[in-house]
C-alpha cells in the first residue's frame, strides 16, 4: 500500500503496478475475512459454554419430548443438504438431568454430521435412535451413513481444535464440546465407532438421575 502510495503520488503509476497491487489487496481481503469469519466461530463455541444460569438447571423431563424439541430447530437443514432424518423416540424415558446440555450434545452431533459426514453432497440419512438401558440409564445412538472417518481422525475426534474441514472455517470444537457435557456434566459414556465409507456412529450411556454438581441451585 505504501509502495503504491507513493508512485501514485510521482505520477509513476503502469498498469502491471496496478494488476499486482490488485492481485494483493484480493489475496489479503480473502485471508481477512478467512479470519475473521474462524475468529466469529471460535467466540460462538466458547459462548455455548457460558451461557446464562437457566441453562444449567436440572429438572425431570421426558428424553424424547425434549430430543424432538431440539430436533424441531434442526429439522430446516436437512433439505437443502439432501438429508433425511430417522428418530425413534419412545414414551417415557423420565430422566432427572440437565435439558439444556442434552440439547446441545444433540445440536452438536447433528451439525458436525451435516457438515462432515457428507462431503460429496449426495447426501444420506441421519439417525437417532433412544433406548432404556436397565433401570437406571438409557442410550442415545447417533448415526449416520456418510463418508465415515479413518483411524487417524477417529483417534483424534474428541481433541479440541481437531478438524478435518479448517478449509471452511471449522474450529474443532463441536465433538471435544459434546465429549465433556456427556462425561462431565450428565455423568456419562460416550464411544465413537467409525470406518472410511461405512458411516459414523455414537453411542451415548447416561444415568436417569444426573450427579449431583456444585453448581445445581
């Protein structure tokens, strides 16, 4: 900018000055706005863990009444991503836990499918499946029939900052997010089964009666 500053200003300016100058002001407004754009997704996931008071109440409710509730909000997506979703939720699995992070474990897990199982654009199918496990828990299977992941992305998909779509502005932080409300704050299991081109699954134990935490009111 300097440089061309000052031949415009000596009247000095040829029109490859000016290609070459153009050609940089594009490249630096595209890495800007590269930036700016991770930098606004790296705020929005760290507020999903700071979010006001009301979110980390527990309360009794039914897990598919509020698995539906979310999915209600999520449901838009599928067809302009060619998606189609399968939900079995039975009646009455009472759970006395925390809705709020349940949701966004179910909002988490939707979206990185949407915007990782399915690369090729051909679409496919997500499923959600509830089940009672016993008296005391149940099982949330989150699947999909998309690209799959290999070993090497399998092992690291719960690290924080792991991505495999940074080309896009992903940050990583969508799984490592999901991993720590299911084993921390709903007091539960989380595995991740997966292999290239035989879709994702994860397969989620949790207690009916969430652990107390410190900061319950």
């Amino acid at each position: 900018m300097r440089r061309f500053r000052r031949r415009g200003a000596r009247g000095k300016l040829k029109r490859s000055t000016l290609s070459d100058f153009i050609e940089v002001v594009e490249s630096a407004s595209s890495l800007l706005v590269g930036n700016l754009k991770r930098a606004a997704d790296l705020v929005q996931s760290f507020k999903q863990v700071a979010v006001d008071r009301s979110y980390f109440d527990r309360s009794a409710f039914d897990l598919g009444e509020v698995t539906e509730q979310v999915l209600s909000n999520l449901r838009p997506a599928l067809p302009k991503n060619n998606l189609a979703l399968a939900v079995d939720c039975p009646p009455d699995l009472a759970m006395n836990s925390y809705p709020g992070p349940y949701g966004q474990v179910v909002t988490n897990l939707f979206v990185n499918a949407v915007a990782h199982a399915f690369p090729d654009g051909k679409g496919g199918t997500i499923t959600i499946r509830l089940r009672a496990s016993g008296a005391g828990e149940v099982e949330i299977l989150f699947a999909d029939d998309g690209c799959g992941m290999d070993r090497d992305v399998l092992r690291q998909a719960f690290d924080p900052f792991f991505t495999t779509r940074r080309d896009i502005g992903r940050i990583g932080l969508g799984l490592h997010i999901v991993h720590n409300i299911v084993t921390n704050r709903l007091g539960g299991e989380i595995h991740l089964d997966s292999a290239p081109g035989m879709g994702t699954s994860v397969r989620i134990t949790l207690p009916r009666v969430a652990p107390q935490r410190g900061t319950d009111g």
